[in-house]
C-alpha cells in the first residue's frame, strides 16, 4: 500500500543559484574635496559690521517717546472747607424745619381723626424706614472707594518696608475684595499655594499683583476699549454736536462705574459723584481736557490728522479723550499701584481706534 506524500516542512529553497556567495573585492572611489559654502564658513568677529544707533536717533524709540504720557491719577485729598461747613449747618437746619413740619402735621391729622394720624405716623415710619436703607447703601459704597485707596496706600508702605507679614495682610485684604471675580478663582489657588514660600515683601505684593489683578486688568483695557470705539463712532457720525456731548457724558459715567464695580468698589450715587469728581479733576489738573488740533498732532503724528475728515477726526478724538478718562478711572478705582504689570497709556489704544490709518512711508500708525 501506497504510503500518502507529507509536505516538506521549513523554509521554502533559495531562487538564487548559489546560496553561499563567495567574497569579492570591490574598487573604491575617493571623495572629491569639499569647497566651502556658506553654511559652513569659518566663524568670524561682527564686531565691526554692527553699527549702534543712538537713542534719540532711533526711530523707534522716538516714536514711543512722542505718544503723550498720561499722569498717574489719584482722589483729591478732602481738607476743610468753609463750603462744607455752610452745608453742614443749613442741612442741619433744614431737617429742623422739616421735623418740626412733620409734627405740626401728625397732630393736625389726630385733630382731625385718629386713623388720619396713625395713617401719616406709618407713612412717616415707612419713609425713615427707607431712608435708612439708602443712607446705609451710600455709606456702605463710600467705604468701599476708601478702602481701596487705603489698600493702594498699604501695599505701597509694606513694600518700602519689605516687612513680609504686612505684605501678607495686604494680600489678604486684596484676595477678600476681588474674591467675588469669577476671573481671580485660578490666582486665589495660586496665592494659597505658594504664599507661605515668599519671604521677600515686595515679590508679594507683586505676585499678587499679577496674579489677582492682570485678569481684571484686561477686562479694564477692554472696558475702555469699547467705551472709546462707540464714542468714536457716535460722535463721528451724529448731526448735533448736544448729542456728542449727552452721550460722552453717559458713556464716561456708565465706563467709571463698570471699572469701580470691576475692582470691587461698586460705589452708590454718592460714591459715583465722588469718583467722576475725582476723574475731571484729574483731567483739569493736568490738562488732558483740551481738545484740538495740538492734541491730533501729537496723537496721530505730523501730518496726518490733516487727511482726516473733520467729523471722523473729531471722533477719533473723542474715543481717544474717552481712553483717557477710563485710564484715569482705573487709575482710582485699581486696589494695588502698577508695580508688576505695565500700566496702560494712549498708545495701546490708537491702533484699535483708527486701525486703517497709514504714515507717509505707508506703514500703520500706533
């Protein structure tokens, strides 16, 4: 019997002739000499290639040095005032008058009818009652600006100090006053993390400086951004120029309280006239108030406000007068001085409010 074929296990045979080649020489070229290129020269001294310009010469620099440099806004010092105290004296009297009104009123109305006089005591009641509230209100915002100069001005004092544990109690009363800013959750870890590790005063007040208030200053330069680019816009376009003035004047007012409230002030109506009587006396002070062509000529550079329309110019420089005033704004309402960020000027805002705008060489302005 035929015994059935098994296929060949392992691997398959070679295709080539001789599996086993034999060793064989081989002829081999020499390298042709490499010329030397560029990219591999020799190294060598620039030294005499660099040519240092001077600063005044630079234009660069001088064209950063030629933006005008807003001042440091600060809350007017409140001293005694003969004003003040007139004021006091004929309000004093006032209420007098008014109580003594009020009670020859209630019993009046008892002599009338009892309802009638238990009506108006109610009315009266209700009416303190009210008054109370708001006065409270009112205080309670006034003690909120004060705190933030208070605060302005402790931070200042523990760094030229550098005594850490006053450092610490500003950082404390910082974190406390932002801590309703969703913006400053990730900063407050930060803060508790590595607080305990600075021992040095002003690195302190710097890192929390950066990293409770740069999310908050962003916001701000964005606040006055868009207060300044509607500004603009408006006014460039409006007929009157009383609808210029009513809605500089409502936007202004509607940017301080959004900066006061951004920082924690959020200042009552008492408060708010406060802070915009700081703000334009600021601005009288320094002379940031005048509006003309010296300020398009220093702003926009030489030459070029000339090729503006009368009414685009004015609204450039009503958004850029705007600028101002919201820089002054935070300038009053910021808790902590600028230390470890970069304080804002007119400069970062020229080229949002006239972005198409070209020199003579054709480059863009700002």
């Amino acid at each position: 019997m035929k015994k059935p074929t098994v296929p060949p296990t392992g691997p398959p045979p070679s295709s080539h002739p001789d599996p086993q080649r034999r060793p064989a020489a081989f002829t081999v070229e020499p390298e042709a000499p490499r010329t030397r290129t560029a990219e591999n020269r020799a190294p060598r001294s620039f030294a005499g290639d660099v040519v240092i310009v001077p600063d005044d010469q630079d234009p660069f620099i001088a064209a950063t040095e030629a933006l005008p440099e807003v001042p440091v806004a600060e809350p007017r010092r409140r001293r005694f005032s003969f004003a003040k105290l007139a004021t006091g004296a004929f309000g004093l009297l006032l209420s007098l008058a008014f109580g003594l009104w009020v009670d020859r009123l209630i019993s009046d109305l008892f002599a009338r009818a009892d309802w009638l006089g238990y009506l108006a005591i109610g009315a009266l009641a209700i009416g303190l009652l009210a008054l109370m509230v708001a006065v409270g209100r009112e205080l309670v915002g006034l003690w909120r600006l004060d705190t933030v100069q208070d605060l302005k001005v402790e931070a200042e004092a523990a760094a030229e100090s550098g005594k850490r544990k006053q450092a610490a109690t500003v950082v404390k009363k910082l974190t406390a006053l932002v801590a309703h800013r969703a913006e400053t959750a990730r900063g407050q870890k930060t803060l508790a993390a590595v607080e305990d590790d600075i021992i040095d005063a002003p690195q302190l007040i710097e890192l929390a400086e950066r990293e409770l208030l740069s999310p908050l200053d962003v916001k701000a330069r964005a606040l006055i951004l868009n207060s300044a680019k509607r500004v603009s816009v408006v006014t460039a376009v409006s007929p009157r120029a009383v609808v210029d003035l009513a809605y500089v004047l409502f936007e202004v007012v509607r940017l301080v309280r959004s900066m006061a409230d951004l920082y924690g002030g959020r200042p009552g109506s008492l408060g708010m006239l406060r802070l915009l009587r700081d703000v334009f006396a600021h601005l009288a002070v320094t002379g940031s108030i005048a509006i003309g062509d010296g300020l398009a000529q220093q702003v926009l550079g030489h030459g070029l406000a000339a090729r503006l329309s009368t009414r685009l110019g004015e609204g450039v420089i009503n958004g850029l007068m705007t600028a101002r005033i919201g820089i002054a704004a935070m300038d009053l309402c910021r808790p902590l001085p600028f230390r470890a960020a970069k304080r804002p000027g007119i400069g970062d805002f020229i080229g949002d409010l006239t972005p198409s705008m070209k020199g003579k060489d054709g480059t863009k302005t700002g």
